[in-house]
C-alpha cells in the first residue's frame, strides 16, 4: 500500500447525517423574544442541511403540539421542496409530541420514527378564544367601533357571539383540515391503516397506537434508529441557529402584557396533550 493510500485511508469519512431540531410552538413570531418556528426562521437551517456534503439523510426532531397552518404548510413545503432537490431521504423522530402542525411537519418526513409514549396525531384545526360581551357595560365604558364592511367587526370578543360569524368560522375551519388531511393522505398513502373517520378526527394517540394506525413507521430512537442503519460510525451533524446577544433594547420591545399571553397561549397547546 503507497502512503498516498494509507493517507486516504485514514481521512475515509464516515456517514454523515444533518440533523435538524423543530421544537415549540409553529407560527410564534412578531415580538423579539418569541421563539417559535416559522419559515423565516428555519429556511436558513433547512437549506444549510440539505446543502451538506455526501450526507445520507436529514434527520427532523420534532417536538411540537402544533400552531399556525400557514406556517406548517410552508415549513413542510420546504423541507420537500430540499429533499427532492437534493435526493436526499428525510427521517422524522417524534419527541414528546407531534399533533397537529407538529404531525404536518412529521408527515413531510418519508419515515416517521417515535418513542412509545410520543404523542402522535390531532389532525384538526381549532380555533379559541374569549368573550367579554358584559364587561364594559358593568365598568361603565362605552366601546365605540366604525366599519366599512359589515364583516369587519367579526368575532368582536366584546359583543354577544353571532351564529352566522360562528358557521363562517367552522367553514374555514373545514377547509383548512381538508388541506391537512389531503397532505397527511398524500404523504402517508397506504401505510396509512385505521378508519379515516378516526385518524382525521382531531384525535390523539401514543406511539405505539399511532405505529397500528400508520401515522409513523416505527418505534426507534435517534441514535438507535441512525446507528442500525448507516453503521455505528454515523456521524450526526447538528444544524442549529447561533446564539447571539439580541440587538440592544430588543427586550423591552414587546410589552409584559404581550409576552404573558404568549407564554399562557402556548402552555394551553402543550396542556392538551397533557405536557
């Protein structure tokens, strides 16, 4: 063996895999310190994966009980869109939990892999919020509202709810989940095993339940999963955003009022999963 081939021996590269992290709320975006996912944020990530150099896949650690789904439509657009671009084969491994938003993002993966106690499904769409039609009036302040459009005022938490603005809703509501469901249906195809009157119920399941239904493939864990595939000399590549010091005053941009209904809006997503 010349030397030139036992130089080459020791740098022969062992298999890479790019892995990407999508945790927390979908969609939480507009003041400084929210930090939930949205293209904006994770288009960087997702590109600088794919982009790597003779990987043989990317991994996508989901742990997430949904959000906005505009953002979950484009979020999984564009890791499809990269993969096919690539020819790169993309694995899903569900932490905690992947309902709703989060299971559209598990559902771009072409395998979805989960822990038997994962929280697996919740394809629906809800939509909550509070009514306050006898507040002012026992304060004593009159609320003054002008509109152009009789719909403008939809939905004014501080007027007695209207049927006709609630059906308006559930039709939106319905056509949402349709464009959910026909993403799940596209990406899952015939592994897909329980009634579609259950799975596309808003209902949830554990990874073991979710595993005879055919949402995911497999129980497996990252590392086990990786390692029984590409050999115990795989080698993970973290993809994730640099932490840097926010810009100065970026803190004080968002007001005490907005961050606490942030924080209480995504503590009512993870309860309902029982998180």
């Amino acid at each position: 063996m010349s030397i030139l081939q036992k130089m080459l021996f020791w740098k022969k590269a062992h298999p890479r895999v790019a892995v990407v992290r999508l945790a927390g709320v979908i969609g939480g975006q507009g003041g400084a310190l929210r930090r939930g996912l949205s293209l904006d944020t994770l288009a960087p990530l997702l590109k600088k994966a794919f982009a790597l150099s003779d990987i043989k896949a990317v991994a996508l650690v989901i742990n997430s009980p949904g959000g906005s789904p505009v953002q979950s439509e484009l979020i999984a657009a564009r890791i499809r869109q990269l993969a096919e671009k690539h020819e790169v084969p993309v694995l899903g491994f569900c932490e905690d939990v992947a309902a709703s938003g989060g299971y559209w993002l598990a559902a771009s993966a072409d395998e979805i892999y989960a822990s038997n106690a994962s929280v697996i499904g919740s394809i629906g769409v809800i939509s909550a919020g509070f009514g306050f039609p006898d507040v002012l009036e026992k304060l004593g302040v009159e609320r003054r509202v002008y509109t152009s459009g009789k719909s403008k005022s939809m939905l004014d938490p501080f007027r007695p709810e209207n049927p006709d603005d609630v059906a308006y809703l559930k039709s939106l509501q319905s056509d949402i989940h349709e464009q959910f469901i026909d993403y799940v249906r596209r990406r899952r195809g015939t592994r897909l095993k329980g009634e579609e009157e259950e799975l596309f119920s808003g209902r949830f399941w554990t990874g073991r339940q979710a595993r005879k239904l055919g949402l995911i493939d497999q129980i497996g864990l990252l590392h086990d999963v990786l390692e029984t595939r590409f050999g115990k000399e795989v080698k993970l590549v973290t993809i994730a955003q640099k932490r840097g010091l926010l810009p100065l005053g970026a803190g004080m941009a968002e007001s005490a009022t907005d961050q606490l209904l942030d924080r209480l809006e995504a503590r009512s997503l993870w309860q309902r999963f029982g998180l």
